[in-house]
C-alpha cells in the first residue's frame, strides 16, 4: 500500500477547559497523547496495527518533549473561541532500535496554526519498565518517516541556588495504564507551579 503524500490528519472538538489561555500547554499535551495517528502512515495489516496499538498504550514510554506554541495568550483564547475545531497531523521523524520520533502539527479548523510538537518515544518491556525493547514493524516505521523541520530549544541558564520549590502529590488519576504519570498532566502541573511562584512574588515582572 502506498503511502498518501498527504501527512495523516484528524479533526474534533476542543474541550472548553482547552480553549483557556492557561491550560494551552496541558491542552496540546492532551491532544497528541497517546501519539498513534502515524500509524496510518505504516504499510502493515489491520489486524498488526491493532496490536501495535496495544503496545503502544502499555509499552511505549515518552522520554523527551519539545513544544512550540504559536499563539500565546488571549490570542490562544481568541483562536479556539472562534473555532474550536481541531485539525490535528502527525508523522514520523525519525526511527531507532528501541525508539522513534513523532513530530505533531496543530491547528485550528479556521487554519490558524497553534502549535508544532516533537517527542521521543521508548519501546519498553512489558514487564519491565526499565528495559528496552526492539520496535516492532521496524522497516514499516523507518519507510514511514517523513521529514520535518526540528524545533530550536532556546538554550537556558542554570538553575539558580535560590528558585522556588512547588510540591504536590500525584493523584491515583494522574497515572496512565502503566502507572506513570501521564505525559499530558505535566502541562497542568506546570501552569499550577508558576501560578504559586506569581502569587508569591517568585515570578517578578515575568508573571
């Protein structure tokens, strides 16, 4: 089977919480997890992508996130206020051993473009988690690869002896199939960290 020339693509309804400018980044992280839409760019049956699926959902393990956010604050609520439909795409990026790279590219319905994403992704023991374990259908995934620009990390400055510590709990409902805490949570509990820094004056003019 041919690949399509087109990048595989999906469309829905963003969830009201989404469409606020402080729960962008927990939003994108919700909207790309679990990151399975390549697989309709890889050249196997039906019947193996259904279990690549299931690895997917109890073996895959994400170890690096790179996000770029087109639209920053109440441009982000603009946005998704005027069309809250999502028209999400992904790909491969690149294919290892024992990982790959999926870059996602989202935007509204209206086209207007809100973010570009790049993660890593582990292929783990199913028994255990500390393990690798090869990809399955690895020259199916290594002929899907598609090539895409990357995104450039500002680069940062070192942790400063006197920066401020926010501590929570992880809930029961934080944790995915494999007990992790879910990637897309991380966003959630960002926003709640520097909202703290701002109400203690952490924050200064940044805020």
């Amino acid at each position: 089977m041919a690949r399509s020339s087109e990048m595989p693509r999906k469309q829905f309804e963003s969830m009201y919480v989404d469409r606020a400018r402080h729960n962008a980044v927990g939003a994108i992280l919700r909207w790309c997890d679990p990151g399975t839409l390549y697989m309709e760019d890889l050249d196997i049956t039906a019947d193996q992508k259904k279990e690549l699926l299931k690895v997917a959902l109890f073996q895959y393990v994400n170890r690096v996130t790179q996000l770029e956010v087109l639209v920053r604050g109440a441009r982000w609520e603009e946005a998704l206020l005027e069309c809250p439909f999502i028209s999400l795409s992904q790909c491969l990026s690149k294919v290892g051993r024992t990982s790959f790279g999926a870059s996602s590219f989202g935007s509204t319905k209206a086209s207007t473009e809100l973010f570009r994403l790049s993660s890593v992704l582990v292929n783990v023991d199913s028994e255990d988690s500390t393990k690798t374990v090869t990809i399955s259908h690895a020259e199916a995934h290594k002929a899907a690869v598609r090539e895409v620009q990357p995104i450039v990390v500002p680069s940062t400055c070192p942790r400063p002896g006197d920066a401020f510590v926010w501590r929570t709990g992880v809930r029961h409902t934080d944790c995915d199939l494999i007990g992790h805490l879910n990637n897309a949570v991380y966003g959630d509990l960002m926003e709640d960290a520097r909202r703290a820094a701002a109400q203690q004056g952490a924050l200064g003019d940044a805020a």
